[in-house]
C-alpha cells in the first residue's frame, strides 16, 4: 500500500529518539561496520545549535531522518536513512530538500557528504539530486570500505527559487 508524502509529518528529533534512529543507522546505513552512529553520539547532534537532526514519521513509525551540520561556507550532510519499507516514497528526497532550503536560508551554499563505495542506490539517488562526485577516499569507512565524496552547490537552486530580476512586459 503506497503512501502520499503529505502522510509523513517533518520533525526535529528529541533525544528520545536517538536508539531509534541509531538502530536505523546500524541497520541500514552502517551494516558491516562496528557502529559509528550510537545514541549518544546523536543526541549530541540533537543538542548542537550548528546542527539539525530532522525525522519523518508515519504515525509511530520513524520512516527515515537525516543528520546535517551547518558551517558558515559549507553544510555536510552526516547521515541520511530512510527505512526500505517507506523508500521509493519522496522520504529521502523531502527530507534532503528540507536541509537544503534551510542551508541557503542560512546562507550557506555548498553541501558536502561521504557516502560507501558499494552503495549505488545511494550514489544514484545523490545524482539524481544534483551532487556530484569529487572522488574516491580508500579506506575512509574504518579502512574496511572506500567512500565516494559529493557536493552540490546550491546557488543555482536559490536562484531558480527566489528569482532576483523579472521582465517586466
């Protein structure tokens, strides 16, 4: 049974759900690897003013959520999951476009992340956001796995989204 977007409400995180969320990423994200993403380690992100921890629910259900860190020239997306039974759904793309506009609000343009070598899904749907691949780093996910280095400039999306000049007839 498929699920309109407008059924999954937009939250911050609490500490609360910190061993949930860590248990989506030890599922999910870092399967293979000795886990990275604890509770504590994430309500720290919860907690951090330079930081946003954004969740999507369905219900009780945490469908996915995504952990960003904001600088003054570049934000880097930490984390990103959204659990397979919601996937294909908008999740993942609504919550990535929500910490987007809130990049540029705070005009900050440049998003950076690292994702697993091996995980094409993740590479594809990155793409298929506008980032690109600035390279490979060997051995970046405890020297067991590579990571793939992408970024998205996000001046091209501000200016599509607040246009700065109209002709005027």
């Amino acid at each position: 049974m498929a699920h309109n977007l407008d059924c999954y409400l937009l939250r911050p995180a609490r500490s609360a759900d910190a061993p949930r969320l860590a248990a989506m990423s030890q599922a999910h994200v870092e399967r293979g690897l000795k886990p990275a993403w604890g509770a504590a380690r994430i309500r720290w992100y919860v907690r951090d003013a330079e930081s946003v921890v954004l969740t999507a629910w369905l219900g009780s259900a945490i469908a996915g959520f995504a952990i960003m860190r904001y600088g003054e020239d570049v934000a880097h997306l930490n984390l990103l999951a959204v659990d397979p039974a919601h996937r294909r759904r908008g999740v993942g793309r609504t919550l990535l476009g929500w910490l987007e506009q809130s990049a540029l609000t705070a005009g900050t343009f440049t998003i950076g992340l690292e994702l697993r070598a091996g995980n094409e899904l993740a590479r594809t749907f990155y793409r298929a956001m506008g980032y690109r691949e600035l390279g490979q780093i060997p051995g970046y996910y405890q020297g067991i796995e590579s990571a793939i280095r992408m970024a998205r400039d996000l001046r091209a999306l501000s200016e599509n989204a607040y246009p700065t000049r109209q002709r005027i007839p």
